[in-house]
C-alpha cells in the first residue's frame, strides 16, 4: 500500500480554546501535527506572558503528546507596552496578534486604529526584539473587500519595519498575492477551506453556517490562485488551518460566529488534495519546510506522521457535554489515513 511520511507537520494558526472544548478537540491537532501556533482569541484574552504561560501549561497538560509545541501568540491590546513585550520574548513567545476592534470572535480587545503612534512604537520595538506580527487584515468595509482594503495598512508596516517579519493570516483574496511578492518581510498562511471552497459554499445552495468563517470565503478566482500558491508550496507561505470550533447550537443561531472547524483529519484531506493535482511531493514544504523557515523554528523534537492510502472517513459530529460539534467536510471520505 502506498504509504508518505511527514515530518514535523506544523500548522501556523490554530484555535485550541479552552477547558471542555479544549479537553475535546487537542487531540485532533496532536495527533497530526507536532506543533502548532496557537491564537489568543480567548474568553479572556492571552494579552500577557503570564496568560500566555498558564494557557501553555494548559494545553500540555491536556495533550497526550508530550513534545507537542504550542507557540501562544500574545493578543495586541492598547495596553501593551515595552516591558510586557520584554518579559514575553525573556519567556519564549514571539508571535504577536494583532486583531482589528470587531473583526472576528473575541477581538473586542483589539485595535481600533492601527496606525497610531502608540501602535507604531509596539511594531519598532517588535522588530528590535525579533518578534513575527500576524495578523487578522481586515477593514471593517464590505464584507469581500475588507482583506484588500487591509492592504495599504500591510504596505506601510512593511515598508516602516523592513525587519519585521509579518504574517497575512488566512489570505483569502488573490490580490493580497502582489503583497508577497513586493514586499520581503511579508509571508502569509493558508487555510484548506479558503483554497477549497467560495462563497457558494456558504450561500449557493442552501444556506450552510458551518462553512461562515473571518475572512468570509471568496470567489472561484481567489480559491484557485491561492490553491495554486498551495501546491506550489510558495516559500512565503505555510499551512494554518485556523481551525476554529464553536457549539453547533451557536452556529445554528442568528448572529451566529464565524469559524470552521476542520481539525479532525485535515492532513489526510490535504495529501488528499495535493495528490489530486498531482503535487504531493510539495506537501512536506507546505506543512512543515516553510514554517520552520519563515518562523525559525529549530527547537522540535522530530516527529514523524506516516499517511496510507487507505480510504477513511471524517467524523459526522463531535459530542461535547453541552452540544456537538461539526467538523468540515463531516461524513465524507479522504483516501488518506493515518497509520
Ligand atoms: C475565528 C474564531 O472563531 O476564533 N473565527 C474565524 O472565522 N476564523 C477567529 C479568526 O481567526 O478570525
Ligand atoms: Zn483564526
């Protein structure tokens, strides 16, 4: 049977959440994968070192997987200043979020303008101490123009901070791509839904929450030249689902919160996917290479994911106490399974 092996599959943007959900969903990623960065996004938001360390703690103690590498992104509030960004890069982290005021779940803390004094001095000392900023760019205008609209504000931090290393998270629109190109300090993440999926998939048939998610999905032309970027295994693009659960009765509800959660067997759906088109040997660099590269990280303890092709199925639902929850692409088939 034919059989790939990863190594040290890394997935760059990942919502873990906490207690029950927490408890519930870790092993979908620990298993896959041998790390992950993880996003501050919290009921109560990890907006200091000291959350972030407890919040790590947590993780570990819930991960059957021992070696597993949470990297917490600090949340960027307007509270932050030198010394806490001090003490965090003293205590191992070096991602920091940065959310826009209102663009998605729990970014009630984040900023309301970006480019402020304050916000700037933030950014410079970011760059004196090697910290890579990623960020949620989205404007808070029409709805599939709000990643673009985003695009100056990416411009003008580039160009300020030429040694700030800074992430386009999730990119969803192809013309976020010239942004890669033009500038050297800015990379991107990609999701398996937003080079997968568009907004039929949310709204071409009938209605479907589960596949609403920040930034909304987009048109067959964004979907295909961010795959494209995917399966090339661009070098300044890496793997980050943004794996994102809520409650199904949540996401069933009116006002209901963007996020999907396509953690259960998402790189069986990627070797699914890359050998669709023929390009599974750049799975490995999509996974794991251009991660390590583009975030420096040479700390992990080798782990190797043996995939099979052997068909096998995603789960229907996830049963919490409370409620369930619905994994993307539930009850379909991948021809890839774990070993
Ligand atoms: C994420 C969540 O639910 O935390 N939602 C989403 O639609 N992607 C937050 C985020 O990454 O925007
Ligand atoms: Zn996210």
């Amino acid at each position: 049977m034919q059989e790939i092996t990863l190594h040290n599959p890394l997935d760059m943007h990942l919502h873990l959440r906490e207690g029950e959900m927490l408890k519930n969903i870790i092993d979908f990623t620990t298993s896959q994968f041998c790390g992950a960065v993880v996003m501050p996004n919290l009921t109560t938001p990890i907006t200091t070192t000291k959350l972030a360390l407890q919040y790590k703690q947590e993780i570990l103690q819930n991960s059957k997987d021992k070696n597993f590498m949470p990297f917490i992104a600090l949340y960027i509030t307007d509270t932050l200043d030198e010394e806490e960004l001090v003490l965090a890069r003293n205590n191992g982290l070096k991602i920091l979020k940065l959310y826009p005021k209102g663009a998605t779940t729990n970014s009630q803390n984040g900023l309301d303008e970006i480019l402020t004094p304050r916000t700037l001095k933030i950014f410079e000392i970011a760059q004196k101490l090697g910290f890579i900023l990623s960020i949620h760019g989205e404007s808070n205008g029409f709805c599939l123009d709000r990643e673009y609209e985003f695009g100056k504000i990416f411009a003008k931090i580039a160009q300020t901070f030429p040694k700030l290393k800074i992430i386009i998270e999730h990119m969803s629109d192809y013309r976020s791509i010239d942004l890669l190109e033009t500038y050297e300090n800015i990379y991107a993440t990609l999701t398996l839904h937003h080079i997968t999926m568009t907004l039929d998939d949310i709204l071409g048939a009938g209605l479907r929450p589960h596949h609403f998610c920040k930034p909304i999905l987009k048109t067959p032309k964004d979907r295909d030249m961010l795959l494209n970027l995917a399966l090339q295994a661009h070098p300044k693009v890496s793997f980050g689902s943004d794996s994102a659960p809520h409650l199904e009765k949540n996401k069933l509800k009116d006002n209901a919160p963007g996020g999907i959660f396509s953690a259960p067997m998402i790189l069986c759906a990627l070797a699914d996917l890359f050998e669709k088109h023929g390009k599974l040997e750049n799975l490995q660099a999509f996974v794991s290479d251009n991660a390590k590269q583009i975030y420096n990280i040479t700390n992990l303890k080798s782990k190797e994911i043996k995939l099979q092709r052997k068909h096998a199925w995603i789960p229907t639902q996830i049963k919490l106490i409370q409620n369930n929850l619905i994994p993307l692409n539930n009850g379909t088939m991948v021809e890839w399974s774990p070993i």
